[in-house]
C-alpha cells in the first residue's frame, strides 16, 4: 500500500466494526455483561473484606486489593464499549474516548504483571526471610515501590498514546473489539510496521520483564524450601491466567501465523477479562482470611433476615 497516497482527515470518532462477523451477537454480548459483572462482584468484595478487617492491613493483602482496583480499571476499560456494541449496535466512539480507553487498558495490562511479579517478590521474602519480613517490606517501602511501578507503567504507555494523538487518520472504521494500540495505528495514513515495532519492545520489556522476575523469584523459593504449594499455589494461578494468553498472542503473531478477526479478538478480550475474573476468585476463596470473612458477612445478613 501507498501511504503517500492516502489523506489524512480531521477525525472525531472511530467505528469499532470487530464484531461485524460475529454471530448471535447478543447472546455474547450477554455471556460478556455477565463476566464483568462476576469482575466487579469478586473484585469489590476483596477491596471491601480488606478494607474493613484491620487484621488483614498487612502488606500481602495490599497487594492483592492493588490486583483487584487493576481488574475494575482492565475490565472497565473495554467491557462496557464491548457490550453497547453487541447488545446495542453502537458502534461509534468518540476520538478522544478511543485514545483514553486504549491508554487506560494498556496501563491496566502493564500494572497486572507489575503487581503481580512484586507479589512473587514478597513471597519469596516470607518463605526466604520469614523473621526479617517486616523490616524488609515495610509499609513505607511498599507504597514506595507500587509508586514507582506506577510511575514506571504511566510512562510506558505514554510513548504509546504520543504516538497515537501525533498520527494523522485515514479511516474511521476499526476492525478489532475494542481500541487498542494497533487498531488506532491501522486507522493512521502511515505504515503500521515501523510504530508496531515501539510497541511490540514495549510489550516485551513489561511482559517478559515481568515474567523474569516471577521466574527468578520462585527459583529462589524452590532452592529454599521444597514445601511451597500451599504459600504459593493461589500466586501461581493468578500467574497463569495473567501471564499464558499474552505470551501465547505474542509468541503467534511472530511466528508469521495468522489469526481470523475473530480468533484475534477471542484472544485479545478473554486476555483482558480472564485474569480480571480468576483473580478476585482465587483469593476470596482459596485465602483462608479473606473466605473467613465472606463467610461472616453471609451468616450476619443471613441472620437478619
């Protein structure tokens, strides 16, 4: 394609056309409605158990209520476009909301392997110094790091959104599920190859970055105590589900396989919603503290009625 032929417009919004092919739209758009609304439900819950049992104010419980405020930002992002498109048939979005949702997910995609790798690290303190743990991660330091991972994942995702409000536009339709990075650079009259490669370095550096981390982290924990499955099954889960999808979207799209629209968008939406979905459940019902809890709201409302 000739991209000095195309003319750039002044764009005000997109057409989100991703789901054109898809049939019984609405039955999933409401199998989609359902998954979000299970992310807010498990998700809150956590934040409120946490929130109002002081005893649960320790530094392992403030990691996983980070999780679940970074699951309602993920799923927030993108479900609710996603259902409007499926059960409504709108499919215009806004410039602007097109950039700020697009910002906004990949933010939450970066902060879920940050938060979650710092998780790996505090299970290696508690199985590697249990007596120094506190003076290791002090309050003070946590608040400290998970500033600086949201620095840190703030200004990743800045390259991306300059990028995308310098390009000039060509088309207002986009043919993915939602707005992300390399819908909004299609849309753009430029070649798409030279701005994937900024993102693909990007994705690389907070997936596999993140990942080594994990990976060093549990090396650590195997060599100093065989006996881990019950500190750090509920970890491990929340791993697999953050981590398995994009490796193996990554890994695809660079081997020169190429996916249907519709498996792209398959992959794309169950790798945004399924961690935001599995996390909240993991530790609601596999942390003994946090099903303690749940189980005591149920009896006190049970109670009264």
């Amino acid at each position: 394609m000739t991209f000095s032929n195309l003319t750039a417009e002044a764009i005000t919004e997109f057409y989100i056309t991703g789901f054109s092919g898809t049939q019984n739209p609405k039955a999933v758009g409401c199998i989609i409605l359902i998954i979000y609304l299970l992310i807010l439900l498990g998700s809150s819950a956590n934040i409120y158990i946490i929130a109002r049992d002081k005893r649960l104010h320790t530094q392992m419980y403030f990691f996983i209520c980070s999780l679940s405020v970074v699951d309602i930002i993920n799923s927030t992002s993108v479900s609710p476009k996603i259902i409007l498109v499926l059960l409504a048939g709108i499919t215009a979005i806004s410039y602007r909301s097109c950039i700020t949702q697009m910002t906004v997910n990949h933010l939450a995609f970066a902060m879920e392997k940050f938060i979650t790798s710092l998780m790996a690290y505090d299970r290696l303190v508690t199985i590697s110094n249990p007596l120094r743990y506190h003076s290791i991660l002090t309050k003070t330091r946590i608040v400290l790091l998970t500033v600086a991972l949201w620095t840190l994942g703030f200004s990743f995702i800045a390259v991306l959104t300059g990028i995308a409000v310098r390009l000039p536009y060509c088309r207002t339709t986009l043919s993915f599920a939602f707005c992300d990075f390399g819908a909004i650079v299609l849309a753009a009259c430029v070649n798409p190859d030279e701005y994937f490669v900024v993102s693909t370095v990007l994705v690389f550096l907070i997936l596999f970055g993140s990942f080594a981390m994990i990976c060093i982290s549990y090396l650590k924990i195997i060599f100093t105590v065989l006996k881990i499955a019950s500190t750090c099954s509920n970890h491990l889960i929340v791993v697999a589900s953050v981590f398995v999808l994009p490796f193996v979207i990554v890994i695809v799209t660079h081997i020169g396989l190429v996916l249907t629209l519709t498996e792209r968008n398959v992959f794309i939406i169950f790798s945004s919603l399924g961690p935001c979905l599995v996390n909240p459940f993991v530790y609601c019902f596999r942390t003994k503290e946090i099903r303690s809890q749940l189980f005591r709201i149920f009896k006190a409302v049970a109670s009264k009625h």
